[in-house]
C-alpha cells in the first residue's frame, strides 16, 4: 500500500507541475530601445535579464537559444519524421521592429505539424550574422519563422544563409522593406505572399528545446534548424541591416550554454553519409 500511495501522489505532483509551466507565446517585446545587441554596454545581451523583472528568465534560464549546433554532440534519429507543412499565399505586411525587420500575416498563411500539434506561422524575421552555429561557424543571415498553437505553444523554424546567390524569397519583399528605412514601428502593406518561397531545401533538421532569442526570453520553445545552409547576396544582407538602422552591426544573441539538453538531427532513414 505504501508503494501505491507514493505512486499516487507522484502521478499528482507531475499532473500539477505540467500544468504549471508558464505558456510560451509567439510575441516579443514590443518596445525594442530598452535592449540593445552591443556587447558589455547597459542594455547589451548580457544584462537582458536586468532590465526588467519579467526578463530575468534571459539571464537565469537553463533553456535558453541560440546554441552551437555541434555534430559530435547531436543524437541521429530517424523515426520522429520529416516535418509537414501545409503552407499558402495570404495577406501579409512588412514591419520594422527597430532590432530587425518582420514579415506578418494578416491571414491565416498555413502551418507546421510537430508531434501531432499543429503550429499556425505568425511571422518570419531576419538576423545577421546568424544566431544559431553549426560547428562552431557563423553564417551571414538567419530567418526564423514563427509558428503558434492554439494553446500558445511556439515553434520556430530556422533557416541559415551564406553568401552567394540572392535568395528568391528575399528579393520578393526588397522593395517594401526599403520603404520603412528609418520608419520604426511601421508596417507596409505586401500583398499576398506565399511563404512555400522562403524555401527550405533540405529535409534534414536539427531539433532542440529552447527560447524565444530576444527579450522576455521566454522558454518551451520548440526549435528545428535546417541543416541545408542556403545563400543569400551581400547586398541583402546590408539592405536588411541599413533598413533597420538600429545603429548596431548586428542583431544576432551570443551562443547560450547548452546545459543538460539534448539535440537531435532527423535524417530520413534512406539517407547515406
């Protein structure tokens, strides 16, 4: 009876911790002056955690992004699957958020299904350099696409680029996104847009638990990194920093530690090498 009775009360105590663990949501700060990206200053990264009480989680989280993608490090699985994806051109604006510049859906532009959970795509943003590494290397720009549940979960995608060849999704919004230059907090109207074109290119992705990159830093964050670093030009690349004009050279977080996570890599199960 004593064994039973530990059991059940075990069962309520993991019932009643899973319950509590704070939702994550898709949104970010909404003031971005009362952070900044540069090293050693007041605001800079290493005292998000400070600045505000509800961002303390920046500074003492244990699940916190980006990380360094180490291959010696990641466990190889095959039976969690290719990732799903049903997206579709729908109404979407271009904003500057003063620490980078986002593309919003307006409409319902499709979703990603994890784990049998379906996470609807918000909005997509740049930064440069890269936040996440692979190996240790940083790439010149990296998108992440913003992915909710319906009970608020979130799921990013991330996408690595490095320079060569223009990206065709990029080229798509240029023009709009040069229009809100020195226009914080504006938001320009798109059109229909497809994000089926900010493409992918590779089914095999890293998977790891983390947090939102930017203040409050929140947790619970469902990451998948795609392996396949595509390119982009490097004119884009300073179009998107000169567009933002936040007078830092770059809006990419330091590598956080990776502490007692782990990272998968799924790779179809055909695959050779």
């Amino acid at each position: 009876m004593g064994r039973r009775k530990l059991l059940i009360i075990s069962t309520v105590v993991a019932v009643f911790l899973l319950r509590c663990i704070p939702r994550t949501t898709a949104e970010e700060v909404g003031d971005e002056r009362e952070f900044s990206y540069e090293s050693d200053s007041e605001h800079g990264p290493e005292n998000w955690g400070k600045i505000h009480e509800d961002w303390a989680i920046c500074n003492k989280g244990q699940m916190q992004s980006p990380l360094d993608l180490l291959d010696k490090r990641v466990q190889v699985h095959h039976h969690v699957g290719p990732l799903r994806r049903t997206y579709r051109a729908a109404l979407a604006v271009v904003k500057n958020r003063g620490h980078d510049i986002m593309v919003k859906w307006e409409e319902d532009p499709g979703a990603i299904w994890i784990n049998e959970t379906m996470y609807t795509l918000k909005q997509l943003h740049w930064h440069a350099p890269s936040e996440h590494t692979l190996n240790g290397r940083r790439y010149a720009v990296e998108m992440h696409m913003v992915h909710e549940s319906a009970d608020q979960k979130v799921a990013v995608v991330g996408i690595l680029y490095k320079i060569g060849r223009p990206d065709s999704f990029l080229e798509e919004v240029e023009e709009e996104i040069m229009k809100i230059g020195d226009l914080t907090g504006e938001e320009e109207v798109l059109g229909m847009v497809n994000p089926r074109h900010a493409k992918w290119g590779s089914r095999k992705y890293y998977r790891y638990l983390g947090s939102l990159t930017v203040p409050p830093c929140t947790e619970g964050v469902v990451w998948t990194i795609i392996k396949k670093v595509r390119t982009v030009s490097r004119k884009q690349v300073d179009r998107l920093r000169e567009a933002v004009h936040d007078d830092f050279e770059m809006n990419a977080r330091p590598i956080q530690e990776i502490n007692e996570r782990t990272v998968s890599l799924y790779r179809p199960p055909n695959f050779k090498c």
